[in-house]
C-alpha cells in the first residue's frame, strides 16, 4: 500500500512516516526543501499552494493522510491559507489522480469555531471534506504529545522549576503522537466510515490542567505548584509574546482564546471503534519518554 502524506517533515509528520516505513508502506510525502531520498521515502518537492506537486505526491498512492496545517498565523487570512485553501487544494490533486481514501488530521479546535481563527479554519477546512466525493475520516486529536515535539517544551521546563503556569479553569485530554500515528495509519488501511473521531489517551473524562501539569512535574522528578492565570493576564502575556518574538511568538491572542475555553475533552461518542485502535501509551509514561528526550537533546 502507497501512502500520500503531508505534513510529513512536522512533528506528528515525522512519527507518521517512521511507524509507515516499519511496517512497509511505500510513502509518498512533501517536502518544502529538497531532499536526497535513500530513506525510503518519496520526497515530492512542493507545497500546498503548487498543484503539479500535489500531483506527483497523488501519483500511484492508494490513500492519502492529510497532516499538514497552520496552527499559528498572524491573521485570519494566514490561518485560511494554510488549512482552508490547503485542505481544498489536497482534496482537488487526489480527485485529479483518483485518490479515493482520504485521512484528514483535523483538531478539537474545530468544534468551536466562534473561539479562535485557528478553530475557524479547522471546522471550515473539516465542511471541505465533508462536502467532497472522497472516501474520508477525520480525526480530531487532543492535546499531542511526546518525543520531538516543541509545544510543551516550555510547560516541562517551567515543571523543572516547579511551576505551572496554568489557564483560568478546565479540563483536556492527551495523545501520544505514536498513539494518533497508529490510528491515522490504521484508517488509511480500512473501510471509510465517514465518521468524525475524537481519541485520547483512554483516561476517562480526561485530565484538569492542574493534574496534567503535576503529570508533567513528575516526569521531570519535580512538584509543581499550580497559578492559574486570568485570562485578561494570559491576553497581556500574548501581547508582550508578540513584542518580543513577532511572527515566532508561542502565545497569541488566537490561542488565549482557545486555551480559555473550559472543555478540550475528547468525546468517548467519537472515539475510534476498539476492533480498530486503542491508545497504548499512558500519558504519565509518554510523558516521562517526553522529558527524557529533551533531556537527550540538552532542551530541558
């Protein structure tokens, strides 16, 4: 079986094309610079925006998983780029190519579109797939992490000093990216169901920030103390992100707003069938995993 990935080169990309390459999928994947190949893979140079290059990434693959998207722009018009205008382009080069099956990464954010431009763009680019001919699933993940990932850098290093800064109240629920790669490559090799899938790391009723936060602590060998922050605090703390590091800032006014809303629980109504997939890390050992890689990488 051929796979179309985008995204590949990011961090749920990577874990997604390393699982494929063990179990013997022949990939096709995007790149935005070129590569030497010699890893298996098919490396199409491209990106979203160049339609001869999505062409050849369609070429001979048997399902396509759509990873790549924007999760923090300037504006409204970055964000429907990257996730609108991409997820229609993707959608017209595997129609073109008579791509069938279509394995599209959405994310929790889209199920409260009014909170944030990047939920916007996500629940917009989610009615494309919908509307299409294609054989599709979406997943929505939770909070994702593990090794190689860059987000919650700052959440462990904050723990190794015994702090966590928190938002105002809420809960949210946790993936391994090993755990959703698993999943987006057990899709692409089934039955579409047109279904909207919400997995998690199998914790019931997920995780408060309080709790996650002392999980965090304890992968660094730290107790942490909890502050959770108003939110008018959180938006001045944006606002000085902004000053101080532009275009490359972590915390935006977009993502106060979506780290604000009380409920990033994933739904148990949408999670995937068990005969298809179950999480298999436990977030407090995915976690640990996590630490010891920053660890390995003199990050933390």
């Amino acid at each position: 079986m051929r796979l179309a990935i985008t995204g590949a080169t990011g961090f749920v990309g990577k874990r997604l094309v390393a699982l494929a390459l063990e179990r013997g999928y022949g990939i096709n994947a995007l790149t935005r610079r070129p590569r030497s190949g010699g890893d298996g893979v098919n490396w199409v140079f491209g990106s979203l925006e160049a339609p001869n290059a999505l062409a050849s990434l369609m070429r001979g693959a048997d399902a396509v998983i759509h990873v790549a998207g924007v999760v923090n722009a300037a504006d409204r018009a970055g964000f429907a780029v990257g996730n609108i205008d991409g997820t229609r382009s993707v959608l017209a080069a595997a129609q073109q190519e008579g791509v069938r099956r279509f394995v599209h990464v959405s994310s929790l954010a889209a199920r409260e579109p009014s909170l944030s431009n990047y939920g916007w763009s996500k629940a917009s680019a989610e009615g494309l797939v919908e509307g299409s001919d294609t054989d599709w699933d979406m997943v929505r993940p939770p909070a994702v992490y593990g090794p190689g990932d860059m987000d919650m850098l700052e959440i462990f290093r904050m723990a190794k000093r015994g702090i966590a800064l928190l938002p105002p109240g809420g809960r949210m629920s946790a993936i391994h990216v090993d755990d959703l790669a698993r999943l987006l490559l057990a899709l692409a090799d089934a039955p579409a169901t047109r279904a909207i899938l919400e997995p998690d790391d199998g914790r019931p009723g997920g995780w408060s920030h309080e709790a996650f936060a002392q999980a965090v602590g304890d992968a660094v060998g730290k107790r942490v103390r909890p502050i959770a922050l108003p939110r008018r605090m959180m938006a001045i703390g944006a606002w000085i992100d902004g000053l101080v590091r532009k275009g490359g800032a972590r915390l935006t006014p977009d993502r106060v707003s979506y780290m604000c809303h009380p409920d990033w629980v994933s739904d148990p109504r949408r999670a995937a069938p068990p005969a298809l997939w179950r999480p298999e890390i436990p977030t407090p050992e995915g976690l640990a995993q996590t630490a010891a890689w920053y660890r390995a990488e003199r990050l933390l």
